[in-house]
C-alpha cells in the first residue's frame, strides 16, 4: 500500500518536494479528502473536484505566495486551502468561527485577493502585475483562474481589453468546463466550444486578438502535460493565456453526471455519491419556489410576462419558465447589469419583466437600476432572492444591505413579504399593470405555509397592515422576520405588544404610522437586513419629519459590520434576531 502522500504536505513547499511522478497520487487523496469532508460537512463539491490537477500542478511550478495566484469566486479553491496549512481546519469550512468558503486574504497570505463574486480576478491580477512592474520587481508572476462562464462577463472584458496592451508579467488560465453553476450559455461559450471541437476558429482567434499569447487548450487533468506548459509560460514575459479542458466534478461519478445539483449538493454517501434524501412532503415551500410556480401560472394567462436571470436560473427556479415557456425566459450568463438593462429595454416596449436577482449580485448593477430603470421610471419588477443573511456563504454573499442602497432612489417602490401568499399577491398585483420600477425582496429558505397556493388577491401598493393588537409597544416587522413576532406572540405579556407587518418599505403607510405614532411611546422595528438606511432608518426619518419627540424607538437588524458565515440560525441568535433573543429584548422593555 503507498504511503499517503497528502497527510505530509502542510505547504506548497512540501509539494514541491515531491517527485512529478508521485503528483497523480497527491492528486487522488486530495480529492478523496475533500469528498470524504464536504459529503458530512456540506460545501461547493463539484468546482473544486474538476481543479484538482491545475490547483497541485500552480503550487509546483509557481513560488506562492510570493507569485500570487487568484481564484475567479472562489468555489474551486477548496484543494488550494488544503495544500496552504488549512488541512487540519479544513474540517470547519464554511461553519461559524471556521475558514471561510471563499479565499480570504485575512485568513491566509497564500489567499493573494478575496473573492465570492465573479470576474474579478482578472483585473485584480492585472493590479498586482502593474504594482510589480512601478516596485521594479519584473520576476514574480501573477496568475488569475477563471471559468468559461466568468470569463464572459463584462468586467472580465475590461479587464482583458486593458491586460492586452499592458506588459504586465500576467497569466490568465480560463478553467474550461462549459458550467457555471448552471451550464454556461452564449455566444462566446459557443465560441470556446468549437475550439475544443477544433473547428477552425484560430485565425480569428478572440484572445490573440486581444494581444495574449494564447496556448491550449490542453487536458487539464493531465497533471504533467500542465505542469510543462506552465513552466514553458513562466519563461514567457508579458500578458498570457492558458485554456484548458476540465470536468466539473470530476473523480465523483454522480457529480460528473448531475453537475447542477452537486455544484452544492449538500450531504451525500462519500462512496456512492448519492445525495442523502430528505422528506420535504409536509415542508413549506422555498421562497425561490413560490416565485418560480407564481411566474409561470401568471406567465399563461398574461403574454407580456418575461423572465430574466444572470445566470441562476436553478437557484432563482426560473428554470421552470425556462423550460416551459422558452421563449419568454432568459438566462443571460453572468451579466447583472446587462440583466437589468435588458429588462429596462423590455418594459419601454409594454414587456413585464421580472428581474429575477439574488440581493448581493444586484450590487453589480447599481447604476443601472438608477440610470436606465428609475430615471425612466420603467416598469420592472426586481424579485431579490436571497434578501438577508444566506448562511454559511458568508459576508460576500449576505443580502442585508439591498433596502439601504435602494431606498434613496426615486420612483422604485420597495415591498417586502411576510409569506408566500404576499409574495403571490404582489407578483399578480404587478403584472396587472404598474407604472414603477418595484422590488420585492425575499429571504433564502423555506416559507411557513404548506397551503400557499391560494386564488390571487391584489396588494394595495403603501399599505401595511396590523397582525395583533396590544396597549404599550408597537413592533414594526418587513418581511418574512416578521413571522418570528408571530411565532413568540404567545410567550409575550397579554395585551402589551402591537404587532404590524409594514409590508412596504417605501412608500411607507404614512397614515398607518401616524396612528402608532399617536398611540404608543415605544416602538420596536425588526428587519433582515442592516440597520443602517433601512427600514428602521424609514422609520426614525418618519418620525423626525412629523416631530414624534416623545416617542422611543428602538431598530433591530444587523450592525455596521460585515456579517461572518455561519448557519442561519446561529446567525440570527449572534446578533440578536432569533426567536429567543427577540422575546428576551422584549420582556426587558
């Protein structure tokens, strides 16, 4: 039996002890180890199982940390962690007080940038390269990896137009695998397609034309034929670029087979790769559900409905519209502002589009809900999934600060649900015919009702509404957090607490709130998201411009911080919003 190789590597420097030909071995422990934690722990599987051979073969050849290398997301740098003095932590991925999902350069000086978002690798790489060359230090390298589904994205654009007239000592490797999260879609995936396939595109080949030396694609799980191409690349100054050919998942049968579903597939049997079912029969639905069913029974009946994601189209479950009604929903690759303006273009030609984005990636295209939606006051319907914290994703990927940087636009409504009803409620209300831009902003997770499906209601836009009555406190909820009052409500002194579903941030229920205003001395607002500008902020300016001075409020949410991974639960218990805490603060009151 070989000795196990992986258990002696703490750093690339063990690696690169190692002989070439005891690599492939290094190669599978390292993917065993990572099945063997993610199919218990949870965690990206697929990404990083199809980086395996590249991830050894940059630490071998390159001297990280002092070459920086760049991980485009981030999903597939799981090896990369454990070949930098994270295997023994490895085990805590993702989990409160554990590494992150995500490189993170406070976490490790192999770590060059942090990422969770796409297609910034390039122009981070191309940043350091620059900052090497005004040092005067001409020998380090600087290597960005990044997917066919980044790479075609607008920044990564921007940053190749710049790279290709620079001379900055950069690598781009594009991680080819034809998968996002989702399959990879568009023209230029079509493009890298036919290269593989190799059909004559190399005279008019796209990257050399952007002034990279191009070299590929080349099998990237033949661990030796990469190693020599990037020591032949090491020698070659300047800006170049490396196309390989990879399997997503690849070593995990299952996860070769169903890419989508094990991109994260939660726990699965490490030898089998089957997923570890559970019964969700009796369980509530996914707010991404109530979305993905509600667009398509409204779509039947009402022609003018299109559907829009930047590719998420599994994780929003527009994949239901995609498939049954195709030719009125889009995927259009990760692209958030191209989403939105493309929405914006649709709804001046009588189009309804919904907008489907998850709340951290609607911060990529913050000039364009302002510029080419708001301005115009255009007609499209933002449905923000993922509003709130998402868990174990962590501080990348938390959607708590959409109500603040959307508040302050003219013209956009804001309308938060308590549950799946509302949010049916207020998709029909909109399809009925609005004349402003709205959002509505819903959590990750399941909702509270299992008989959701209910005949369709209109939503007055601005009104809120009281869910119980009490004499001393009035609590103020948006959105689904409010559920949690509903839930402590009985544990509560009899009569003393109020509790109102707001439902609209803005507009606020103005004459709603004058009558809690005039009634109550203390006010409590709870909100998913952070506390500065939100809704709790909507309230105090309320209350400042109608000069309720002897009124105190009190806003719960989440602080001027930038919140750490972690489950849900043990998220909201850390800062004071889970069901227990929310009764301890009001018994205290």
């Amino acid at each position: 039996m070989n000795k196990n190789l992986l258990e002696n590597i703490t750093n690339p420097i063990d690696l690169r002890k190692l002989s070439k030909n005891q690599l492939t071995q290094v190669a599978k422990e390292l993917r065993n180890f990572i099945i063997d934690i993610v199919a218990v722990k949870e965690g990206h599987l697929g990404a990083s199982l199809g980086v395996i051979e590249l991830t050894i073969a940059l630490h071998y050849v390159f001297d990280t940390p002092n070459d920086l290398l760049i991980w485009d997301v981030g999903h597939q740098a799981y090896g990369h962690k454990i070949l930098t003095e994270r295997r023994d932590k490895f085990h805590t991925n993702r989990q409160f007080n554990g590494i992150s999902g995500f490189p993170k350069r406070s976490e490790s000086i192999y770590d060059a940038f942090g990422t969770g978002h796409s297609s910034t690798s390039i122009s981070a790489a191309l940043g350091m390269a620059i900052a090497s060359n005004i040092k005067g230090d001409f020998e380090k390298h600087h290597i960005a990896v990044i997917g066919d589904a980044s790479i075609a994205s607008g920044m990564a654009f921007e940053g190749l137009n710049h790279a290709g007239v620079s001379n900055a000592n950069l690598l781009i490797i594009l991680n080819d695998n034809a998968m996002g999260i989702d399959p990879s879609v568009g023209a230029l995936k079509n493009y890298f397609t036919n290269v593989k396939l190799g059909k004559k595109v190399r005279k008019n080949n796209i990257i050399e034309a952007l002034n990279f030396n191009y070299s590929g694609p080349i099998d990237g799980h033949n661990i030796l034929a990469v190693i020599s191409e990037l020591e032949r690349l090491k020698t070659i100054k300047g800006p170049k670029f490396l196309h390989i050919i990879t399997t997503k998942g690849k070593g995990l049968k299952k996860a070769e087979q169903d890419q989508v579903k094990y991109h994260a597939p939660g726990k699965f049997d490490k030898t089998t790769g089957e997923i570890i079912s559970t019964n969700n029969d009796l369980l509530p639905p996914k707010y991404q559900d109530v979305f993905g069913e509600t667009i398509v029974e409204l779509a039947y009946k009402n022609e003018k409905i299109v559907g829009i994601t930047p590719a998420m189209p599994t994780g929003s479950s527009l994949k239901l519209m995609i498939d049954k009604i195709p030719t009125r929903a889009f995927d259009v690759g990760i692209a958030e502002q191209h989403a939105v303006t493309l929405s914006a273009g649709m709804a001046s030609q009588g189009l309804i589009p919904f907008c489907n984005i998850y709340s951290t990636f609607l911060q990529r295209a913050y000039d364009q809900i302002i510029h080419d939606v708001a301005i115009q006051n255009l007609p499209v319907i933002f449905c923000i999934d993922r509003a709130g914290i998402v868990g174990e994703d962590g501080a990348t990927h938390h959607g708590i600060f959409d109500i603040s940087f959307l508040r302050c636009i003219p013209n956009l409504v804001i309308f938060a649900p308590l549950n799946e009803i509302e949010l049916r409620n207020i998709m029909y209300t909109a399809q009925l015919g609005i004349n402003f831009p709205l959002a509505i902003r819903y959590p990750r997770g399941r909702g509270t009702i299992t008989n959701w499906k209910q005949p369709f209601s209109p939503i007055e836009i601005g009104q809120g509404s009281c869910i119980s009555k009490g004499e001393e406190v009035a609590i103020l909820s948006i959105g689904t957090i409010g559920n949690k009052i509903i839930k402590i409500q009985p544990n509560l002194p009899k009569n003393k607490f109020a509790h109102y579903n707001m439902r609209f941030v803005k507009p606020l229920d103005e004459k709603l709130l004058n009558v809690i205003f005039k009634k109550y001395k203390t006010i409590i607002t709870i909100e998913n998201g952070t506390i500065i500008g939100g809704f709790g902020t909507a309230i105090l300016e309320f209350a400042a411009k109608n000069e309720y001075k002897n009124v105190t409020i009190k806003t719960l949410g989440f602080p001027d911080d930038f919140i750490p991974q972690g489950s849900v639960d043990e998220l909201f218990n850390n800062f004071n919003l889970s069901e227990e805490q929310l009764k301890k603060v009001l018994l205290n009151l």
